[in-house]
C-alpha cells in the first residue's frame, strides 16, 4: 500500500512538472513580445518599487490606469517579487501567472478527488488542466483571472474539506479566507465566488442548519473580510471605474439590443441569459471560442475537441 501511494504521488508529481514545464519553458520568447497591458504593468511594476508610485505618480493605488481603462493592483504587486529577484525583464511581468496557473493543476486535483473520492479521475483532471493548450497560454500571459482561477479551485476544495470530512474549522476559514482574495483580484469572482457559496450552503443546508451558530460566524468572517474590498471600490475611482466597464449593462451589443426593442427590462430579459448560455455553444467551446479575445487566437476554443467526451461525462456524473 505504501508503496501504491508513492507511485500515485509520483505520477501527480510528474504531471505537475511537464505543467511547470509547459508554462514557463521559454516564458519571455512565447507568446511573442509583451501586449500592451503586459508592458503597462512592467512598467507600473518597477516604478513602484523604486518610488511606491505608478508611472501617473499615484501613490500605492488599487488599481492601475490602463489603456483605455484600469487594471486591478494586486497582479502588479505581485509582481515585484520575480522583479526584486530577476530584475526589470519582460519575463517578471509572466511569472505570477504561469506560477499559478502551475498552482491549479494541484488544485484541481485536490478539487476532483474531494469531489469524486477517486484518485483516477482527480489525476485525469489534473493532466488535462496541465496540458491543454488554452490552459497553457493563459497561464503565459499576466492574466489576472489566472490567480483568481487557482485561489477558486484552492478555497473551494478546503471548505469541501471542512464540509465533507467534519474537518477542523481551520479549513473553512482557509477557504473563506482564499476565495475572498479572489474577490480583491478579479472582479468577475465577486459574481462568482457568492454563487458558489450558496450553491454550497443549499448542497449542505442539513449540515448548516443543524450547526447554524457555527455557519452564522462563519458568514460573519466573511463579511467582515468583505467591507474593506466595498470601501474600497466606492472610495477609490479607479476600482469603481473597473467594476462599472467590466459590467455586463456596458455591453455595446445590449446598447443596440435596447435600441432594437425600445425596452430596457425586455432587453435584459432577452440579452442576460443568452449571453451566459453562449458560453454553453458546441462552437464556442470547441471551434471559436478564443476568437472573441483580443489574444489573436484564431479557430481555437477554450476546449479541444477530444475533450467533449469528458465535457459530457462531467455533465452526467
């Protein structure tokens, strides 16, 4: 048995090196040069090293203008630390990204097995996070949302653990604690990590209720966590002006979807669902998806198409 239990770590070990590899084997020459956000943020980074301001001279601000709008501050904080390490090189701007996004090949394992309690399929989810090519090139470029992703996969699995194991409460901290850093990160995580919360609390509502004080601290640590990353977006105009573009009503195609049916309330009805099913297409997934970025990835989705099987087998169980 312990040997078995060797091999098996072996084997995840293995899968997380060739991800390591895929990730940050030749990181500064692929994808070619840095984009525009990419140089912005190197900039931004050193600057705040050497005189805790950004390049517009705003001092240590939550977020960073932009072209053409403002970028969150925690990725660029971040970064300073492969910058105080390797010094100002356009591969310090990556870094942080492909390190977690070499981070959620564990997660998602962790995450599976909790899920499934079964080794194959956790380590069958961990190689296919770790070698698809969406996977790969988003965690070669400073995206953001690749920190966001993995601190996701991370906090879920440890409130899992609480939940399904009757683990210490540390766990549910821990998980509470990660998923809300995800929510100072990304913006799209304050939509999404709540949903995963009550999705949770209703999976495992006996356990809630039965237990409620416990879960009322819970949630209460959790708000508490909260009113900083509130006051900070209604104080700071570059976080407010993040969340107000990034929000689905300055969509240019429901501005002209309002136009069309003259109702603002029809139109949200008609534009909100659609645009969430669109990402469910068979053509977007498979065959279009990346198309709608501005990564010039041309005929790819976020899915390839021998992934379909899995997709569907996801679905079902």
């Amino acid at each position: 048995m312990h040997l078995l239990i060797n091999k098996k770590n072996l084997v995840l070990i293995l899968i997380i090196l060739l991800g390591t590899f895929f990730r940050f084997y030749k990181l500064s020459e692929f994808p070619i040069q840095l984009n525009h956000d990419e140089i912005s943020q190197l900039y931004d980074t050193g600057s705040i090293l050497e005189t805790k301001r950004d390049i517009y001279g705003n001092f240590l601000p939550l977020a960073f203008p932009s072209t053409g709008d403002y970028k969150v501050g925690h990725y660029i904080y971040i970064s300073t630390i492969p910058h105080l390490l390797l010094g100002n090189r356009e591969v310090t701007i990556r870094i942080p990204a492909a390190f977690f996004g070499t981070l959620t090949i564990l997660a998602v394992f962790l995450l599976v097995k909790i899920l499934t309690n079964n080794w194959l399929m956790a380590i069958l989810s961990a190689a296919v996070i770790s070698f698809t090519p969406s996977e790969i090139f988003y965690s070669r470029k400073s995206f953001e949302n690749v920190i966001g992703v993995s601190l996701d996969f991370f906090g879920i699995f440890f409130l899992l653990k609480y939940l399904k194991e009757e683990g210490d409460k540390i766990w549910a901290i821990l998980g509470i604690f990660l998923l809300t850093i995800a929510m100072y990160i990304y913006t799209s995580h304050t939509i999404v990590v709540p949903i995963f919360i009550i999705f949770l609390s209703y999976l495992f509502r006996r356990k809630v209720f039965s237990r409620a004080r416990e879960f009322l601290l819970f949630f209460l640590f959790w708000i508490a966590l909260l009113i900083p990353l509130i006051i900070f977006t209604i104080q700071d105009s570059g976080l407010r002006f993040r969340a107000q573009t990034v929000f689905i009503t300055q969509d240019i195609n429901l501005g002209n979807v309002i136009n069309l049916n003259g109702s603002r309330i029809k139109s949200y009805l008609d534009f909100v669902p659609n645009k969430f099913l669109n990402q469910f297409d068979p053509a977007y997934l498979f065959l279009n998806g990346l198309d709608l970025t501005n990564q010039n990835a041309f005929d790819m989705g976020p899915l390839m198409i021998w992934q379909f099987p899995l997709l569907i087998m996801g679905i079902i169980f």
